[in-house]
C-alpha cells in the first residue's frame, strides 16, 4: 500500500523521524494509505478523532461551515503535510471538516498508535519535542528572512520592527552589524549598503553605531509594513 | 527575577503553554533568570548540556568555529525565541557556542527539569507535541504565502513548482480556483487576474481548467525563483 517513495517521506516527517526504526514500522503498519476521490469527506467537525493524516499525493482541503452554512477554508493541505495531529494526539473530536480537493492518497496513522507508542517511551517524545522544535526555528528563521526580498526592505523592516519594540526613535544597535546582517540572512556588505541607501533616503540617520529614525512612515514603506 | 510581562510571554511560548499551569509555574521555579554582559558566553561547545534558553531581552549568537578557528554564525536569537532544547531534551552536549552579542536576560529552563516533567506526565508531551505541529503548519503557510510579494509572482511560483514536482510541461489544475488562491493566501479573482497576466506574458496558456506552460524559464523569473 505504501510506496517506498511514500515510507522515505514519512520517515523524513518531523514526527516520525526520531522514532526508532522498529517503532516507525510498527506505527506505519498500524496506519492505512486510502485514495478518496475529490469531494469524498475524510471527516467531519465532530466526529471522534480516531487518526491524524499525512498526505501522500493530491490535495485536502480543511475547512469549518460558518452560521450561513457557508465553508471557511482553514487550510489546502498537500504533500507532505500532515494535519489533524491535535485533535488525534488530545483525542478530542475533529473541530474542522476535511475533504479531498483532488484524487488524494492520504496516509491515516490512527492517534492511539503513535499515543501508545509515546506513552510507553516518552524518551521518544521528547526527541520528537526536540525535532519539532528545531524545525519551528528554522522556519521562524526563514520566514524572517524571505518576508521582504530585497536588503533594503529586510533592513528598513527590521529597524522599524525594533522601532515600533518600543526603544523611541532613536535605536541605538545593539549587536554587531555582523551579526545583525546573519540574522537577516544577508552579507555585511549588503547590510551597510542598505542602512547608506535608507540614509540617501532620509529614513534613518546613523551616528557612531546609533541610528536615528527620521521618518518612520517613510521606513515602512520601505519595508514593505502595511 | 523573572517579571510578569516575562512569564507571560513564556506561558505563550510553544514549549510551555500546553503545560498544566501547576506544572508550569514549578518549571519557572526550576529554572532561572540571568543577566548576561555583551560577549559573556552561555554555553561552549561540548560542554554538557544542563538547560535550554528562552531569551528574555537582548541578543544571543549561536556559532561554531570553523577549522580556521572562525566563527560561523547559525543563528542570532531574540525574545521570545527558545534555543538548545534540542541539545537539553536529547540530554547530549551543546554542539555549538551560545554567547550573548548585546546585553541580554535569559531564561535558562534545566534540561531534566523539562525532561522529569514529560517523562512524569507523557500526555502533556503529547499536548506538547500537538502544539509544536500546529504552531508548524502554520508557519509553512505563512512562509509559502509570503515567499512572494505580488499575486502574479506567488501564482507563477506555484505553477513553477508544481511543473517540477514533475507533471510535465502541461499541468491539469487538479483543484478549484478558489482553493489554489486559499492555499496562496488571495482571492479567487486575484488568483485568475495573475493567471491572466502570466498568460498575457506568454508563460502560460489555459483551456478548459487545463494549464500548459509555455515558458517556465519565464515562469521562474516572473516568481522569482533563482
């Protein structure tokens, strides 16, 4: 039923990858790959949370009925997301209605496995804690980075960020410029050339390592703040 | 020590805020708050790892020193940012140097404090492990629906990367419009005014639901991919 393709990336998933390779097994004979067709119903808000879900191929959609009966979609999810993991691990009830959007082979790892498995090593869960959590700051990391595209907008967006922290309108900069340009994933020199360029501008005025911000309008705009 | 904007700010944080209050409020007790001077260290590598951080105020690098002895940045951390759990909860050694690049508080949480808890109470790991997940799939939408900034270069983007996921130079939309714009963060009609765009620019054609990209070295710059 699994593919090997699909066993690597399961295996890759940060919920599964710090388990044991035995357990890992375990747990993917426990669970069940199923195509839905497009519109057929995984589950319903309500329904008793007998498993979270990986997808495998296709798309889910999540989504909640709004007092109109109209959906709310909370989520499309696809390859390889998983989704429902806390209403199957606090083994409530579903709070959305799931959906496949297309054909959708979907991988149902049923809740009291991986729970079981947990209870009887939490050592594993606490592995899994660790993974997810490196994970979550990689991601934080890269969301920070990615948020605006060019030097200039990160820079200009992170002065008024650090701005609006509430430190007045004069910053003065903490940390080496160095180590300001690793955290917004650019080299020194791009770094310096965009703190020139929002000078050029009269957004910001920098006096031995204190920076003076002229007109913070101007900066978020330049940072691309709404 | 710690303020009560500070535990607040720590009972929001992903790690803790599905602890049962009680629990919470004795892991606080456990761990402590500390000032650190500009260039003091946290942490070397190799050294054993006893705690995990979350950074209260100020600035943390994270490094490692190359074989030339230079340092290597992986992250410069912020509030409410936690680091090292991974090194803590796996009860390993710190692979790199933790040093504090401003003044800065930090929260450091024992490692077997955390630890006694979830192995004591593998449900809330389980509750921990769930919060993590969700935190995470939140992230990955927002970071995809921000890695572009227009409507136009999110949608070729996507048709970018689904073409590569290897379903040739014709791809078959396999979802509705308004749920493709739902999993790129737009309307329907932002959604079908790029489609119109990238068409007038000669990168795609579409008929019948059926999209044929006709260019994808152009569908790659107009999404800004390198």
């Amino acid at each position: 039923m699994l593919t090997d393709a699909d066993r690597r990336a399961v295996a890759r998933h940060p919920l599964f990858v710090r388990l044991e390779p035995r357990d890992r097994e375990r747990l993917l004979e426990a669970s069940s790959a199923r195509i839905y067709r497009r519109g057929e119903l995984l589950f319903a808000a309500g329904d008793s949370a007998h498993a979270f879900f990986v997808a495998l191929s296709g798309w889910v959609v999540l989504y909640r009925l709004s007092a109109q009966g109209e959906r709310v979609v909370l989520r499309v999810v696809r390859r390889p997301e998983s989704f429902a993991e806390a209403a199957a691990l606090g083994l409530a009830s579903y709070p959305a209605w799931g959906e496949a959007a297309s054909e959708a082979r979907v991988l149902a790892v049923p809740g009291t496995a991986y729970r079981r498995l947990l209870l009887a090593s939490p050592e594993t869960g606490l592995q899994v804690i660790a993974e997810l959590s490196r994970k979550l700051a990689h991601l934080v990391r890269e969301l920070e980075q990615r948020q605006a595209r060019t030097t200039t907008e990160r820079v200009a967006r992170f002065l008024a960020e650090a701005a609006a922290d509430g430190e007045g309108p004069a910053l003065v900069l903490p940390v080496e410029k160095s180590l300001l340009a690793a955290r917004l994933g650019m080299t020194p020199e791009s770094f310096s050339r965009a703190l020139a360029r929002l000078k050029r501008e009269g957004a910001i005025r920098e006096r031995s390592g204190r920076i003076e911000l002229l007109d913070r309008d101007r900066l978020r705009v330049a940072g691309g703040c709404r």
